[in-house]
C-alpha cells in the first residue's frame, strides 16, 4: 500500500469535525503529531482494512462542517483511516455532493430532471440564479432528482455547519447514548464509534419559485416546514390500504403508537415461525423485488442463510434516484418504524446481526425520522443485544449516501459503504455468496422489506391472493407529471395504467406516459389498458421498473426530455466500462444534433443511436448501461418522436 501524504494540514474546524466521528487519535507516544501518532498506531494493511468503511462517514463529516473537502481535511482523514490520498481522492471527487474546492457554505440544489424540467425547471433554474449573485454566499448547482416529484418544482438548501438534532430525536438518543459524548458501540466491524447521523441546516423547497428558494437559501432556518408525509398520499386514510395504512393515521415519531396500529406484530410472528418458517412465508407469497429486477425475495434470502460463510450481512438499499421515483421517500419519512420492523425480521431469517440501511444524501426528513426511530427501537429492546428478550440481537446503522444514482445498484452500493468508489462488481459471484466485505449478503429495497410485515400478519395465502398469479400483492407506483393529484398510489397488481391515471386525474392533451423512470420506456395514450403487472408491461414492450409514472401532456416538448434522460446518464455513469462510459456520451451527442430536426434530416443520427444503444445494452457492466438506450427507443419507435 502506498501511502504518499502531502504537508496540507487541517483546520481545527476540519480536525475537530473527523474527530468526533472517529474518536480522538490513538498514540502510544506522546508529543508527536496527532495524526502522525494514528499513522504509527495503525501499522499498516490490516488496520487499514478494518477503518476503511470510514471512508464516506468521515467525508460527510468534514463536508458537513465545512461545506468542502479541503487538501489537508482529505489527507487528515487519510492518516487517521491508513487509505492511500489518491484513492480517498477518488472517492470523494465520485460524489455530486461533496466538493474538493473552495464553495460557499450554503448550496442550493436545484432540481432539472424529468418532472421537475417538463414544469420548466430551466427557467426557474435562470431565474434563481439571476437573484443570488456570487455576493450572495450561496452556490446554485443544478441537480437530478431530488426525490420530490410530486411536488415540482422542487429544491434543497444544504448549509454546512455545526450539527443540530431535531427536537423529536433528542429523549431518544439521550436515552440510547448516555448523553452527549458518551462512549457508543462501534461502527462497521466493530472499530472507534458510531458516528451520530446528526443534522445541519437544511431546507426542502417544493413546489418551489424564484422567491421561495430565495428566501429558503439564504434563511433556511426560517423556510416554511415541508408538509406532512400524508400530502404525497393522495388515498392516505382508506382502511383499504396495506403498505400506506398507517401513513397519516400514525405519528411517526411515536413507537407507541406504532404498537397501537399494528406495529412488531409481524416480529412476534417471527419469532414464532423460525428463519426457516419465515422464508417459507415469504416464498410462499410470491413476494419479487421491488426495485425494478423483480428477483424472487425468499429465493434471495434462502441463499443467504444457507451460506456458511459468516458473519451475515442485511443491507437496506434506500438510495432510490430514479427519476420519478419517490414511494420510498414517502415511507421512510411517514413511516419509519415499519422498516426498522421489517429490517429486523428480513435479518432474523437470514442470519444477520448487522444491518447497514443506505440512505440518499438528499432526504433529510427521512434521515431525521429513521435516526430517532433506530434509537427508540434500540432503547425500548427492540434492537440491540437481544430483540424481544429472544436472544437475538440485531442492530441498524443508517449510512448516508452522497449523490450518486449508480449506487442504487447493489454492489455499487457495497462498494460505497466499504470506502471505495461506487462501481459495481462483476457478477459471479453474487451478493448472497460474497456480498458486503466479502460475507454473504441479503439486500432489498424499502418498498420489499415493508411488504413483509402484511406477509406475516395475514399470512401468505391471504397476501397472494391479492394481486395476480404471477404478480401478486400490492404495488406503490409515483405518479407525477401531467396529473392533478401526483403522489404515491397503492394498488393491487393487475390494475390498468387507465385506472392509475383516472386516480390521479389525468389532465386533457395526454402525449405519452414514461413508465419505470428514466431506465423505463414511453407508451402512448392508446396503451393505458395495459395491465400494471411485471408479465403484463413485458408483454406489452415495456417495464413496469420500480414503479414510477409519469404522464407528459402536449406542451411537453418530447426532444427535450429526451436529451435530459441522455443527460442524466452521461452524468451518472461511473465510467468503469467502456460502452457505458462512451456510448451515453455519443448518446447524448446525437440527440443534441437532432433536436431540431425530424425525417430524413435525423435519419443517420437515429441509425447511430440504435447502433450505440445495442452495445450499450449488449455490453455494460451493469444496469445502468443496459438501460440508458431503453426510453429513448422507445420515444422513437412507439411516439414517432423525430418523425
């Protein structure tokens, strides 16, 4: 390993910042430099191994402060975790919300993606920018999705500081630690502390004009609060509801009321049935994945606890940033006790005792309502040493992701907690074999996890029942767009794509439909009988994906969002593979030079695209390159977008 520091040294600010997250540096000697005495202490590769999942917490840390990574904050941070500068480097430049040079504190992230652009996110993007001037102290970046979509346009304020705790969480976490300071349990494998996943000033503005996000960036601290979690749930209060029941019934911040509603029965039952039992239950409900792949769950989590490779590892992927996607969101912040149960139960089955939950960067409600939910469950025994004095223990870790749409895939998303660049793996082997530091790894999305509690509860007869054969339960889907009511809809699978936008009140001059976000595909507004189910879109040419909607009416210029999904790819690809690294750069190109062309004009760019989508679909590592051509193929070939 080579570890080649430079001289920068780090403000006390930036010191004090990586300290407080790992602890105070260990030195055997006295009188020699802090960090110096962590580097000897460390002795080299295998103290390296055991600190480098570090890494992003201790980047959050001083960007958090400071607003920026400095040189010497990155080489401090360096020293104290024994990672080589060039490849800490390389992490921290992988991020979209961490910056290694100087910004102003306050940033206001502004969203330009798909919903956000066909409301014109450009011109509010112009208009902003106009008002706060470099004079101002607020950088204005442009952002992909920021998971509000039902509430376009929408923007974040981010203002480096001194942490603080919302209110809610503080008899919680004083209660957990001991009081501020107090010694904790450690993180990762087990070394130096957990570090708090505290706050700073932040602000969501949404929807959002000129002079709210204004006003919300340079006083965040007085922007008007967010609405509740239940103003994205246009059915929120139908008895009728399963995975939304509780979202608007239920506070949030109360485990006792949890309880009242229903809450840790599926544990109990749990509990009851054994990991086996619980796999069976699963199994036998047909339960698939959520998240787009629609791999069957206890399939996934059969493998892993049949591995005898220990420890076991529960990773809850909770980094949704497809555009158009925000169901996740709406559950973590409206109901986050149920994850935290349904954690519990995926990691009894399966044989952990670790979970990581990867949270976006970009949700802040949700971090503040899971941090206080995991320090209740902790201090009421319902996480920790033995769950329900059953003699299990299990405990939850939420790491925060930084702006990166590729971790979302699961190895990506390894990568990303171990302290490396979020590039995905090749695959064999898989998760369940050698997943998260090399142990057997069950990972799932929000949305699965929580359809495990109706498993439980109403047994897996009753929850197959629901739904269609071959894809049975409910489903979440995001409506946004061109609708009157936008929010996250609860239906069973089997009900059309008419049905869903009748719900949502589709407004007149319908163009086209994108189903399953950027990495989906159009239809037109002939097709909306199709059947909302995984068989169903497949057999209609598209992809149901994770479940977002979203519907574009006549004023929506088509070429537009075409090259904004280009974009998006182009800006999200990690670069590790060659016909993703390239062919969504050519992608983007050729939509740039047909934008304003149709016919015979656009005929030979059309025909490079189509060559360049093959090999990226044929070709790429992961997802994300096998999908960047989908949506544009399909505005071609089922819309006549450039005819």
């Amino acid at each position: 390993m080579d570890l080649r520091f430079g001289d920068s040294k780090p403000t006390d600010e930036e010191r004090e910042a990586v300290d407080a997250l790992l602890g105070a540096p260990e030195s055997s000697w006295e009188g020699a430099d802090r960090s110096d005495a962590d580097l000897r202490w460390a002795r080299g590769g295998r103290a390296a191994r055991d600190r480098r999942d570090l890494l992003l917490p201790a980047l959050h840390a001083v960007n958090d402060r400071v607003g920026w990574i400095s040189e010497g904050a990155l080489d401090y941070v360096c020293r104290r975790l024994t990672v080589p500068p060039a490849e800490a480097y390389g992490v921290a430049t992988f991020y979209a919300m961490f910056s290694v040079r100087p910004r102003p504190a306050t940033v206001l992230h502004v969203c330009t993606d798909l919903a956000c652009t066909a409301a014109g996110a450009s011109e509010l993007c112009a208009a902003v920018e106009a008002r706060l001037g470099p004079e101002s102290g607020v950088k204005v970046e442009r952002s992909p999705c920021l998971g509000l979509c039902e509430r376009a346009f929408a923007a974040l304020v981010v203002r480096a500081g001194r942490p603080t705790r919302p209110a809610f969480e503080d008899e919680a976490v004083k209660a957990d630690s001991g009081g501020p300071g107090a010694a904790a349990p450690g993180v990762g494998k087990g070394k130096g502390r957990r570090g708090r996943n505290t706050l700073h000033a932040t602000a969501v503005c949404a929807p959002a004009t000129p002079g709210t996000a204004t006003h919300a960036a340079t006083a965040p601290e007085t922007a008007p609060a967010e609405p509740a979690p239940q103003a994205a749930v246009p059915q929120a209060g139908d008895p009728a509801l399963t995975l939304l029941h509780r979202i608007g019934t239920t506070d949030p911040a109360s485990l006792d009321d949890y309880r009242a509603h229903g809450g840790y029965t599926a544990l109990r039952r749990a509990f009851a049935l054994g990991p086996a039992g619980v796999i069976r239950e699963v199994t036998d409900a047909g339960l698939v994945g959520r998240g787009g792949a629609a791999f069957p769950t206890g399939r996934k989590w059969q493998a892993t606890a049949a591995q005898p490779d220990r420890p076991h590892y529960l990773v809850c992927n909770a980094d949704e940033s497809e555009p158009g996607t925000f169901k996740d969101r709406v559950l973590m912040e409206g109901d986050p006790y149920a994850l935290v149960e349904a954690m519990t139960v995926a990691a009894y089955a399966t044989g952990a005792h670790k979970g990581y939950l990867y949270l976006r960067g970009e949700y802040p409600r949700a971090l503040a309502r899971l941090t206080h939910a995991i320090a209740q469950a902790r201090t009421r025994g319902l996480l920790g040493d033995d769950v329900m004095g059953q003699g299990y223990a299990f405990d939850i870790e939420i790491r925060r992701g930084a702006g990166a749409y590729i971790c979302g895939e699961e190895t990506a998303l390894f990568n990303s907690i171990e302290g490396h660049r979020g590039e995905p793996r090749s695959k064999p082997p898989f998760p369940v074999e050698k997943g998260l530091f090399g142990k057997p790894t069950a990972a799932n999305n929000v949305e699965t996890l929580v359809n495990v509690l109706p498993i439980l509860t109403m047994g897996a007869e009753a929850y197959a029942a629901i739904g269609t054969p071959g894809s049975p339960g409910p489903k979440l889907f995001c409506v946004s767009g061109s609708v009157t009511r936008p929010g996250v809809y609860e239906l069973p699978f089997g009900a059309t794509l008419g049905e869903l936008l009748t719900l949502a009140g589709v407004r007149d001059g319908l163009r086209a439909v994108l189903l399953g976000g950027a990495a989906g595909g159009f239809v037109r507004p002939d097709e909306l009988d199709i059947p909302l189910t995984f068989e169903g879109t497949r057999e209609a040419g598209t992809t149901l994906g994770s479940g977002v909607v979203m519907a574009f009416d006549d004023t929506v210029p088509l070429p537009r969002l075409l090259l904004r999904i280009a974009e998006f790819f182009r800006d999200e690809s990690c670069g590790q593979c060659v016909p993703c690294r390239v062919g969504t750069v050519r992608q983007e190109e050729a939509l740039h030079r047909i934008a304003e062309r149709t016919g015979a004009a656009a005929a030979g760019d059309i025909a490079l695209l189509r060559e360049v989508g093959r090999a990226m679909r044929d070709a790429s590592i992961c997802g994300l390159g096998q999908t960047a051509w989908n949506a544009v193929e399909s505005a071609i070939d089922r819309l006549g977008a450039y005819e």
